[in-house]
C-alpha cells in the first residue's frame, strides 16, 4: 500500500510544482497594450506593470538614439531580457515522470504483492492499481497544464513580435 500512497503524494507534488511553473509564464496583457498604445501614437505612459514602464522607457532611449546602431543594440537588449526562457516545457516533462512513475510503482507493488506470497487477487491488485491511476491522472494534469503554459508563451512571443516591428519603425536612420 506504501506504493500507492507515495504515487499519491509524489504526482500531487509534481502536479503543484508544474502549476507553478505554468503560472509563471509571462503574461501577454501588459505587452499587448504596449502595443496598442504604440499604434495609436500614444505615449506608452506606464500603466504601473514593469514591462509597460520598461517599454515605455525604451521607446524615449530609442527616440533620443545617436544613432541607428545604438538603438538597435537597445532594442536587442530589451528582446533578451523580455524573451528569457522560462520553462514553459517543465510541466510537459514532468508530466513524462508522473506516467512512468505510476507505471513503475505499480508493477513495484504488484510485485511486492508476489513477493509476499499472499493470495492472488482484487486486494493484492489494488495498490498496483491505485498506483497506476495516480500516475496516470497527475499526468494528465501536468500534461494540460503544460499545453497551457506553452500556449502562453507563444502568445507573449507573438507580441513581442509585433512590438519590435512597431519599435523597429522608430529606429533613427
């Protein structure tokens, strides 16, 4: 029965830990309305989110350049500290561990059961069993979990996307 409820425990602590990696993926909603403002010729006022203010003040050091190389290099810098990978694919493999895992602690407790010598049956069966379901409905979790993380990710890219043709417009010549 130790082998069903480690199974439990473990798929429930991966399941958390890929939640919290599909929540920290970076939200769109900020980015977009950068976007939006920049299109409407706005000034990008920040709106108190930090990538508001960051676009905002990238915008003045991209109009105020010397030169197109430099606001180039700005913009580049921007990209590579926006765009730092994070993670996105975390909770896709972790839904691989909770599958294996629910499949190797119940071929573990099934033998464990052998291995007792006690009657073959439902209630040797059931941790094997237990073990198998709990691998395989954390998996599944992570697995969604993971589609939506990396939905989200590239939703933020295809913004950022869209923001650096707007910026790259505004580049000095």
């Amino acid at each position: 029965m130790w082998f069903a409820i480690a199974a439990c425990i473990i798929g429930a602590l991966l399941v958390f830990g890929s939640w919290r990696v599909a929540q920290a993926q970076p939200s769109a909603l900020a980015l977009e309305a950068s976007v939006r403002s920049l299109r409407n010729s706005a000034s990008t006022a920040p709106s108190g989110d930090a990538i508001a203010v960051r676009v905002g003040e990238l915008v003045e050091h991209i109009r105020r350049a010397s030169s197109r190389s430099i606001a180039i290099s700005e913009l580049n810098e921007f990209i590579a500290d926006v765009d730092t990978d994070t993670g996105a694919e975390v909770p896709l493999t972790l839904a691989r561990v909770c599958f294996t895992l629910g499949v190797l602690l119940g071929v573990l407790a099934l033998a464990t059961g052998l291995r007792s010598g006690s009657s073959i049956g439902f209630a040797m069966a059931l941790p094997a069993l237990v073990a198998l379901t709990a691998g395989l409905a954390s998996g599944m979790v992570c697995y969604q979990l993971g589609l939506t993380a990396r939905q989200r990710r590239q939703e933020f890219r295809g913004v950022l996307r869209r923001l650096t043709r707007l910026l790259e417009q505004q580049l000095p010549p």
